[in-house]
C-alpha cells in the first residue's frame, strides 16, 4: 500500500533530496543541516511505524533502502566536489553500492529472489557513512569546527569496503546454492 504512513515517510524524504542538494551546493549550510536532520528523521520513523503497526510494504522495502542511498550518494557527490570529502572516500562508497545493486538484480534474475538481508557490517557502514555526513555539515556550519579526522575516514571506508566484499560473498553463496 502506498498510502501507509512509513511509505509516505520515505517518499517525503526522497522528495526533500533537491532541496538538500540545493541548499549544499548554493552555500545555505544551515538549511542542509536540517533538511539532512528530517531526513534522517524519517528514516528513522518510517522503520519504527512499519515495524509496530505492521505496515511493512513490498513497495517500504524497496523505497526505503532506495531513499538513503540517493541521500549518501548526492552527499557524498557534493561533498567531494566541495572537498569536504576526500574524492577516494566518494569512490569506494558509490562503488560499493553500485556492486550490491548489481549483485542483487543478477541474484533476482537468477533466483527470482527479491529479498536480500542487509548485513550488521553493511548496516554498520552506513551508519557512519550517515554519521560522516552529519559531522561534515556540523563542521561547515560552526565555522570554527575541525573537519572529520583522517581515521574516521579511514574506518568509514575500511568498513565501506568490508561490507561490500561480504555481501559479495554471500551473494556467490546464494547463488551457487540456487544453480
């Protein structure tokens, strides 16, 4: 059902995407904070109403996922153009990313097989990728703030890149069992 509240919780955070980007791009660092806030406010909303009023969707299961990584990948794209983000950092998320879709519509067109679990690791990494990008809009918007250490990127990418190689493997796994 569309209509369901978390579903229109998701939407409404892929809707707030243009003004998020806008808002980076045309220097109204503030205004991205908080979209970036009520963003990630519905993410977490629209999970925790799915969950207690069983309203989880096949559509909530597929938008949801879909909304936060439009949300990391236009940050991440923006942020790296503007230096905030190292560009390296940018290319290991996106091409994580880029492998687990790949890996899932070929797991799908093998297995007919929609659902996949997400990993604690994956889950792990995009947790401080979300971190990543709210410590970097802090850091713009308090002029004074120190960006992001080094080992912070360091441990966003390492987890980034370990997340990818294991959902690699279990992908391998399950479709080998599928064959």
């Amino acid at each position: 059902m569309v209509g369901n509240l978390p579903n229109i919780l998701t939407i409404a955070r892929i809707l707030l995407l243009p003004f998020f980007a806008a808002s980076l791009i045309y220097g109204n660092y503030q205004y991205a904070l908080i979209l970036f806030l009520a963003a990630a406010i519905t993410d977490i909303l629209d999970g925790l109403i799915a969950r207690i009023k069983k309203q989880t969707t096949d559509l909530g299961s597929i938008l949801d996922p879909v909304a936060d990584k439009f949300l990391m990948i236009t940050s991440f794209i923006v942020m790296s153009v503007y230096g905030w983000i190292p560009k390296w950092l940018t290319i290991t998320v996106i091409s994580r990313d880029l492998i687990v879709v790949t890996g899932w519509l070929i797991l799908y067109f093998v297995t007919h097989n929609k659902k996949v679990e997400p990993s604690i690791l994956g889950k792990a990494a995009n947790f401080f990728q979300f971190c990543l990008i709210g410590l970097i809009l802090i850091s713009i918007n308090t002029k004074n703030a120190s960006f992001v250490p080094r080992s912070y990127l360091i441990a966003v990418a390492a987890l980034t890149a370990a997340s990818g190689v294991l959902y690699i493997y279990k992908g391998l796994k399950i479709a080998n069992v599928s064959v």
